[in-house]
C-alpha cells in the first residue's frame, strides 16, 4: 500500500475521530445547558406560585377587613 494512501486514511480516520469528539463534547456541554435552565425555570415558577398564593391569601384578608370594618360601622350606629 502506497505511503501516500495510508497517510490518507490515517487522516481521514483522525478527522472523524476529531469530529466525533466534538460532537459528543458540543452534546454534553447543550445538555448541562438545558439542566441549568430547568433549573432556573423550576425556581421561577415556585417564586410565581407562592406569589400567586399569597394575592389569595392577601385577597381574603382584604375582604375579611372589610366585613370587619363592616361589622365596627354597624356597632358603632346602634352605639351612637
């Protein structure tokens, strides 16, 4: 086999080595990626639910405030 061919196919089997490893290199690198993503996407959604959560809670109280209010008003008249 002429050395021209061998060096050749040792190149050509060098550069798909090179460019498999650049593959799966790129892969990890996009998946660690996405993980952390996840990850911000999860915190940012407990930080909207508990918000959520608590403009219900702060709702009721408003409007148990003012059947409060409500209830002060009418002691106040039968007082008065």
């Amino acid at each position: 086999m002429p050395t021209d061919i061998m060096v050749a196919l040792i190149s050509l089997a060098g550069s798909g080595v090179g460019a498999f490893v650049g593959i799966i290199a790129s892969a990890k690198l996009t998946n660690y990626r996405l993980e952390q993503l996840e990850k911000k996407v999860d915190k940012h959604n407990t930080v909207i639910e508990r918000t959520f959560k608590l403009e219900e809670v702060q709702a009721v109280m408003q409007e148990q405030l003012k059947v409060a209010n409500h209830r002060i008003a009418d002691i106040e008249e039968r007082g008065a």
